[in-house]
C-alpha cells in the first residue's frame, strides 16, 4: 500500500507522470524565499541559466550577483553577506561548488556559523554526456563531514522548491544538492517535508526491508516495491532527503520492524546517505545491509539512462538487492 499521508496515486506508475529536473525547485523555490524576505540574495558562478538562478535574477535583479567564474571568491563574498544579515543563497554545478571551492566553504561559513545556501547543481552521474568531470560523486561525503552543515538531496522538483524555500530561514549553513536531467515529478505541494524528518512514501504489510533512500532514485524505488508486492515480498519505502541532520527516530523504527535495509543513493558509496545510516545503526541498532550506489568508480559520459544500468541504479537493481535480503532472512 502506498503510504496515505503522501498522497501519491496510481499515475506514479504510469507514462503520464510528469518530469522536471530537480533543479528547477531551486528556481521556484527561490524566488519564493526572495518575495518572503527581501534579505534572500542569489549568488551565481557564470551559470545562472543551467543553475535556474536566472528565475530569482528576473524577479529580484537588485539581489542577484554575479560573480564570475570564480566559485572561492563566490563562497567568501556570501559569508561576507551572510555576516551581515544577510541570506544568500551560491549557485554553481556541484563539481564547482563545494567541488572547486570547499576550503572557503569550510572556513568562512561553517566554521563561523553563517548562513550561507550552498547549492550544488548538476550533482551525480545523471548529468550524462558532460561526463566524468562534471559528474559530482563525493559531495554529500564532504559537506556531511563539515560541522554545522545541513545536508538536503531532494526527491524531485516539487520537493527541491520546498526544501529551497525551507532552507532559507534555518539560520544555519546548508548544502542543497540538485539534478540536471528530469526526473520524475511523484510528490505533490500536499506531500510532507521538514528538514531533518524522513518520512514513508510507500508502507507494506510488517516488510521484511526497509529502502531508504534520497533524491530522483527514490521513483525508482518506489517502482522496486510495486514490482517486489506483487513478488508477494513486503518492503517500506522512507525518503530521508535530509542526510544531516539525519532522522534518527524514524531510521531506527524501520530497522526494528524490517530487520534489514537498502539504500539508495546517486553518490559514492562511501560518505553519503548509506553510510550515515550503517553509522547510525552500527551503535544502536545493526541490521543487514546493501547499499545502492556508486561502488568507488568515477562517471563517464553517456545518456542517464544508460549510465543508470551501467552503475547499477535501476529500479531493477534495487529489487534485487532486496530480494537477496529477504532471502537471507528466510
């Protein structure tokens, strides 16, 4: 059964959804958060256009500045900002930014506390043609490490609005990771979300695995539980888009009633959202696990789709991995 409180429907498994790619939430989001507090700024790195910062720059030009390819200075000029009451908000692909300009993220934001939206764009293998160097792997890895730092993979376009918007008035340092390629669009304005809380998408009867993923994969695996229900195998589906802080409560009940987990996750293994998890768990609650994920490989270029099987992402992938923890328990 899908879970009720998301209100997802049968079109979630059908051609007719609709596709966005995430970081058009940021855009959305942004200028929402802009005509709410007019201390919100948007700062871009010379790619306003594929970072969907040119929609806040449309509606706030007075508060959109751009700085140029050049991701350090754009780091330390938000702090500056940010010192000052400001609520900026810095823009560039992920392999930029916190790729190219992590020290300055560290030292002037987090390590004094400012709040500074760092939004990495065009995150992941799913950036497809432009290949290995823009294919951003690590960044989850670096920023959960940083102290003070929020950490937010949404699941889609309408959940990246939310989570933008969200952001804002945290008062603390975040890092906000957006997709280039659309992806399916399977939450609605309706569905919940608050920084820092997991919640179920999908809620078998007593499932004998938990997934527990983040970001666009979460559509996929939503279709792994369609497909594993009618296999007659029982599973949850829990969106943790908030990879730190990480939901606690809601990750150790599922671990107790499932007794094993999957994660899902288009990031290396090491360093994101599976490791916080095994992290967790290993001091509370050790179950079984597998990780869907980037197995210490770089990207390569080639159409989403394609590097999706390549890397073993596939809604495929994770019912497989499923059905070889569900075996085991047996």
């Amino acid at each position: 059964m899908i879970y009720e409180n998301a209100k997802l429907s049968d079109q979630v498994f059908t051609d007719g959804i609709g596709k966005a790619p995430t970081r058009d939430g940021f855009g959305k989001g942004s200028v929402e958060a802009g005509k709410k507090d007019d201390r919100v700024v948007v700062l871009s790195a010379d790619l306003a256009e594929s970072t969907r910062a040119e929609w806040f720059k449309k509606e706030f030009p007075e508060r959109f500045i751009e700085v140029g390819v050049a991701e350090q200075n754009m780091a330390t000029v938000a702090a500056g900002l940010a010192n000052y009451g400001k609520i900026p908000f810095i823009t560039s692909y992920a392999a930029f930014s916190p790729g190219r300009n992590y020290e300055q993220i560290r030292t002037t934001t987090a390590l004094n506390d400012v709040p500074v939206k760092v939004c990495g764009m065009h995150a992941g293998i799913s950036v497809g043609p432009d290949g290995a160097t823009h294919q951003m792997l690590e960044d989850i890895a670096l920023m959960r490490a940083m102290p003070n730092m929020t950490v937010i993979v949404p699941a889609d376009a309408e959940e990246g609005r939310k989570a933008t918007y969200a952001a804002a008035f945290t008062g603390k340092p975040a890092y906000l990771r957006f997709a280039r390629d659309k992806t399916a669009v399977f939450t609605t304005p309706d569905t919940p979300f608050e920084i820092g809380k997991a919640y179920y998408l999908w809620k078998g009867e007593k499932p004998k695995v938990a997934i527990i993923g983040c970001g666009h994969l979460l559509y996929d695996a939503l279709l792994a539980a369609k497909t594993l229900q009618e296999a007659g195998i029982q599973v949850s589906v829990i969106n943790s888009h908030t990879i730190k802080p990480l939901d606690t409560g809601t990750i150790l009940a599922a671990a107790k009633e499932a007794g094993a987990i999957v994660t899902v996750e288009e990031h290396q293994a090491a360093g994101g959202l599976g490791s916080a998890i095994a992290e967790f768990l290993s001091e509370t609650h050790p179950v079984l696990m597998r990780f869907i994920a980037i197995k210490d490989r770089f990207g390569q270029s080639g159409e989403p789709s394609e590097l999706m099987k390549e890397y073993g992402l596939t809604a495929e992938d994770i019912a497989q991995a499923v059905r070889d923890l569900a075996n085991h328990e047996a």
